[in-house]
C-alpha cells in the first residue's frame, strides 16, 4: 500500500487537523493522482457529524503548498487532456468551499499557484510572519493561467486590479502585504499559527469585505469603470509583452468574463484556456526552462568535488561591480563580506549601494528595520588586508588590467589562508592568463557576473585547466546561495554570453551604418522578444566596453563576425560612452516641464545628430524580418560553435546562459531550443542566403552544416 498524503486528525474539541505532507519530498505539491485521496478524506468529513471545523496544514518544516507539479501537464497530449486536469482541480476545490463547517488555512512557508487555489477556497486564510511565507500565483511565468477556480476567487477576495497584479506579473507578496490586501485574514507569529487558525474556525466561517481603494471602488464597481480598467491592462499588457506571450491576454479575457457573465461561466473559461495554454509552444519553452533550471539546482557536485562551505567572504574593489557583489554575498547568501578598496570613498560607495536597496525595500514594506541592520551589520571595509587571514573566498572585481590582477592574486595569496578561492570577475581576459605565477592556481577561477547585480541572474564559472574541482564546485554553491543560477563555461576569450553577444551587437551597428534608423532596428528586436534592442543595449553596456571587447574576441577567436565596425571610432572621439555619460546613441537628459506635463517625450529619443556623426542618413529600407535574422541567426550560429568547441557543456546551459545573460526571448526557450523549432536544415538554409548576400560573418559553422545533413537536432 502506497504511503498518504492527507491525514485528518480530529482534536477532542471538534476541529479537524488536516494535514498535507507529500511522501519524500522537500516540498509538497499538488498532483492528479491526489484526487482520489482528497475525495475520500473530504467524504469523511462531510460524513462526522462531530467536526464543527477544520485546518489545512502542511506536514512540511518550511512550506505550505509550492503550486502544482507541472511535470504532469508533459503527460497531456491534447488541450482536452489539460482541460480535464484544470476542471478536476475546480470540482476539488469547490468540494472544500461548499463544506458546512468552516475551514481555515494555516500557511507557513511558499503558497504558490495551486497551493494559493487552495487557500482560496478555503473559507480563511491565517499566515506566519515569517520571511520564508510568500504567496502568489506565478503560473503566467510558465505560460499558463491559475487554473483551479484563482482567477475567479481571487478578484472577488482582493479586487479586480489587485488580482491582475498579481497574476499578470506572477509577483509574490510577503504575509504582511497579503494581510493588507485582504489575501489573508490573520497574520501572526509561526509560534502561534496553528492556535490562530484553530480560534479562526471555532467562530465560525469569517465575513470578508473586499478593501477597495478609490481608485477600485470608481473602476471595479460599474461595468463602465471595468470597461475602462480592463481597456487599459489590455494596452498595458501588447505594449509589454509585444504579442509574443498568450497567458495575459488569457488571464485577461477570462477574469473579465467572470466578472460579467458570472462565476460557472469564469471557471468554463479558466479551464478551458488553460488547456489551450498547455499546448502552446510558448508554455512548453518556458516549462522546458523551469525544468531545466531546477535540474542544475539538484546537480551539488562538480566531477565528483563537493563544496566547502564558505563562512566568510570579501571583495576587492568597491565600484558598482564590486558594490553589486557585495550586496548578494550578504543579503542572499547570509555571508560576512569584508570590502577592500584602494579609497575610503570607495569601500563607502560599496556600503552605499546596498544600504540604499535595503533602504527602499524597507520603505516597501519588504522588510523590517531590524533585518535592514542585521544585513548591513554583515557589511565591513578595509584599505588594508586585516581581516582577511579568516577569508574562504575572495572575488576580485578591480580594472580590467591584467597586470593589477597578478598583483592581486599574489596579494591574496600572501595575506589569505591556504584554502582561501580566488574568484576573478573579469568579462575579456583568459582566466589561465591571470593565474600564470600564482602559488596555488588550482584556486583561482572566473566568476563572471552581470549588471546590475542585483538583479541580473546569471554568472559564469570559468575553470582554467589547473582549477581544482573542489574550486568549481564551491565556486558553483556560491553564486547559488547568492541566488544566481551558475553555468560552467570553458576558459576561452569572451567565455560564452559575450562571445554570442558580440556578432549580434557588430550586426546591429552595421545595420544602422547602412542606414536603418536606431528606432526601427531597436523596435525590430523588441517585437522578436529581446527586453531591449541592441543599439539601446549597447548605450547601457557602454559604447567604450563594447570597443574593448571585440578587437579581443577579434583577436583570440579570429573570424570577421567579431570585427567592429571602424566608424565606430568615431564615436569614442566624440566622447559617446552610452548612458554612463549621458551621451550616446540615444538621448539622456533631463525631460522639460512641458514633457514632464504631458507625457510627450516620456518616450527614449534618438540622438539624431549621431547619423551625421556616422555619415548616413537614416532611412528605413529593410523588412523588420530581415534586420532580426541578421543580428539573431549570427547569435544562433555562435552559439552552435561555442557549444561544438565546449565552451559550454550542453544545449541546456546554452539555452539557460542566454536567456538569463542577455535576455534572450524565454518564450522561444533559448537559442538551442529556437534552433530546434526552425529547423536546423532551414536554418542553414538562411544562413547561406545572407552569406551570398553580405560575406563570410554568415558562413553555417559545420556542426551545424553537418546536423542538418543527419537531420539531427540539440533536443
């Protein structure tokens, strides 16, 4: 007999304990073969007379219900298979709404998608406060919509606005902030929730009033103001997403005919939408990358090392980089962090940074005083090495010179103990180059991160041939209590998100020398899915980073695909940087009051006095396809080639470094799962076109040429 998952334990004085604890996992989620146990549990309940309430619990030390398991929508081969799983989820879940006595959710830890459907449907809803509690419903991230009843309870809990902030972003709320909305009905200590929930449904089935501002109240309670508010989501929603992802105009259209036509009609499109969801291409890349990014998480050990673990951390250099590294050591990963700088003003601008995220967090609410100063307190600098001699790890983050990093590697060698890991967050220069000398080069390794760091997921770990596994891997468990998603790259120039980025960023700039407008080519992109163009990003890089790069990868890697164009000289001589100047391909100053007044000019312009600079006159000629295929399919082709020469391990990395390096469409699952979906004997095909058209940059590598021979595919 196979182990429960549900237990009802009913206490001397008529409440229910009913507790959900998925046998062997860490986590509980919700699954279809749970259907059956949920049915005869419920039966019970309706059948003892005794019970006068009941909780839901979790069996589990730190979580709720994390949402559904999705791997069983890979199982569902028609939308008609979906459907029937959405609507098992709403009769389940109405079985618990439509019980006589009251019941009551008791939530510790995650409360996400399927796992919120249920606390919805329970009649209250009491949370810890604790920092570990978080609710939401993030299904819109996978390409699907809450399909058990969520889009109909929640905006009738919260409100119509606040329920499509939370499913069209997929953002999640803290317990304090889902007691101010209305999510829950109580937020009290986890010493004392289980007491709380259980006085909860001793007095009966809670009344809730829906809280609406003035905003709700003139939007959300005439049809005139909800045609209004769902007119401007619907427009607020093409201009994000660019028509490239179905699920909020789903979540959209379903919640709104809800509302209109009424609760069983709502809940006949819910499940009849997320069937059709399930089946897109869009959710099945983005479920591809869930699954893909959870597998790495599991993946501890690399070549058989375990990581040591890491008590106490440091950082040399305190600019925006280091600052950057810094703040994710100390509030994500829990760690002491020493900065050292060359300048008090530096190691103070480093203390700057993350006082000022923590401060905004704090006045969000995100936060109490109390934690603000528990992670400042983790905080420390020094112009000197004291401090240092306890240090396990050490992530240089100084100028991009190859002679200050030896300085500093032998430095750190000299002052830190045996153990200690040097991490180099060079962008450009070959790992094995800055370990040549070292004393012990078996703990030196790249530790690539992107800007802002804050928020940008991605780092890179580059082993030279002399890293020791032991170094990779706790490098590895580093950037992931940092909370980045890691992927191991070969030590060769560029590594494999700038060496990918480059060719397509050279593209870019040769199409506006022929004269496409900066717009149009931006517009071009963004419509094919990238969260900004490439001119654009090249302003937010910086024009002079870019200037740096390529002659690099020029040089290492040879090639055409990797030679800036030379009129690009010609804006460094006019002292354009991009946007840490001010001065760029696009405009950065302050808008006048008129604008300000009017929302004209809210929009970022064209510096157009940068095409007399370059010598063209801006006019568009070219089908928008066309300018995305140039720049993209030299992305896809390097891509294929760093993968070929192991750069990179897999198609999985590939696809995951893309996406959260550069922001490649999600939607389309990374380069390597793009390529799939084109075909790669088509992709070929197009590249050959424009190499007879524009020279040898477009030449197929031959692992593909040879892939398309065998009808193969990275899949």
């Amino acid at each position: 007999m196979s182990e429960q998952t549900f237990s009802l334990n009913i206490r001397k004085d008529g409440i229910g304990i009913l507790t959900m604890d998925v046998p062997g996992e860490s986590m509980n989620t919700l699954k279809a073969a749970f259907v059956e146990e949920i049915r005869a549990v419920l039966e019970g309940v309706r059948a003892n007379k005794d019970l006068i309430g009941l909780v839901i619990a979790s069996g589990k030390k730190d979580s709720f219900i994390a949402g559904a398991d999705i791997s069983m929508l890979d199982a569902c081969t028609s939308a008609a298979d979906a459907q029937t799983l959405s609507r098992e989820g709403q009769i389940i879940f109405a079985e618990i709404e439509n019980l006589d006595i009251p019941v009551i959710a008791a939530i510790h830890g995650p409360c996400l998608g399927g796992g919120l459907e249920l606390a919805l449907a329970c009649h209250g809803r009491v949370a810890s406060d604790h920092g570990k509690t978080v609710l939401g419903v993030p299904e819109v991230q996978l390409g699907l919509l809450p399909g058990s009843g969520g889009t109909q309870r929640l905006p009738r809990l919260i409100g119509v606005a606040k329920a499509l902030d939370l499913m069209l972003t997929g953002k999640q709320v803290r317990a304090k902030q889902a007691g101010k909305m209305g999510l829950v009905d109580e937020v009290v200590p986890l010493s004392i929730l289980m007491e709380a929930a259980i006085a909860l449904a001793r007095k009966g089935k809670p009344r809730h009033v829906l809280r609406r501002d003035v905003q709700g109240k003139l939007l959300e309670t005439s049809k005139l103001g909800r045609n209004v508010l769902f007119s401007q989501a619907h427009k607020g929603i093409r201009a994000k997403t660019r028509g490239n992802y179905p699920a909020p105009e789903r979540i959209l259209e379903v919640v709104r005919i809800g509302m209109e036509e009424g609760i069983q009609a709502g809940l006949a499109a819910e499940s009849r939408h997320f069937g059709e969801l399930v089946m897109t291409p869009e959710s099945a890349a983005l479920r591809s990358l869930f699954f893909a990014t959870t597998q790495m998480k599991k993946e501890v050990s690399y070549q058989g090392a375990a990581p040591r673990k890491i008590g106490h951390a440091a950082v040399l250099g305190g600019g925006l980089m280091g600052g950057g590294i810094a703040y994710v050591t100390a509030t994500k990963a829990g760690v002491p962090v020493r900065i050292k700088d060359v300048a008090q003003v530096g190691i103070s601008n480093a203390m700057r940074y993350s006082y000022d995220l923590l401060n905004k967090k704090l006045k969000r609410r995100h936060i109490l005083r109390s934690e603000l100063e528990k992670q400042m307190s983790l905080l420390s600098g020094s112009l000197d090495f004291s401090g240092f001699s306890r240090v396990d790890m050490v992530v240089e983050a100084v100028f991009e010179d190859l002679a200050l990093k030896h300085q500093m590697v032998q430095e750190v060698e000299r002052e830190c103990g045996e153990q200690t890991i040097f991490a180099s967050n060079t962008s450009s220069l070959p790992i094995h180059q800055i370990a040549e000398g070292a004393a012990r080069p078996g703990q030196i390794v790249g530790l690539h991160y992107f800007s802002p760091v804050d928020k940008m997921p991605l780092a890179e770990i580059i082993p030279h041939a002399g890293t020791s596994a032991e170094t990779v891997a706790t490098t590895i468990a580093f950037a992931r209590a940092q909370g980045k998603t890691p992927i191991v790259v070969k030590d060769e120039a560029g590594f494999y998100v700038n060496r990918i980025l480059a060719p397509y960023m050279n593209e870019a700039a040769r199409l506006v020398l022929e004269g496409e407008p900066v717009e149009v080519l931006d517009g071009a992109l963004l419509d094919f899915g990238f969260p900004v163009g490439p001119i654009n990003l090249l302003d937010e890089v910086g024009i002079d980073v870019g200037a740096k790069i390529s002659p690099i990868l020029e040089r290492e890697l040879g090639g055409e695909r990797f030679q800036a164009p030379a009129a690009f000289d010609k804006l460094l001589k006019d002292d354009r940087k991009g946007r840490k100047n001010g001065k760029g391909f696009y405009r950065y100053g302050k808008p006048d009051l008129l604008s300000r007044l009017t929302g004209k000019g809210s929009k970022k312009q064209v510096d157009e006095s940068v095409y007399e600079l370059l010598g063209v006159k801006p006019q568009a000629k070219l089908a928008k396809t066309e300018l995305v295929e140039r720049c993209v399919l030299l992305m896809l082709n390097e891509a294929a080639m760093a993968l070929d020469s192991g750069v990179i391990a897999s198609a999985r990395d590939g696809d995951i470094g893309a996406i959260f390096g550069i922001g490649f469409p999600p939607f389309l699952g990374g380069p390597f799962r793009y390529m799939d979906s084109l075909g790669i004997a088509e992709l070929v095909a197009r590249l050959e076109h424009y190499q007879q058209r524009h020279g040898e940059r477009f030449a197929p590598c031959s692992r593909l040429k040879a892939m398309a021979a065998e009808g193969q595919s990275f899949y």
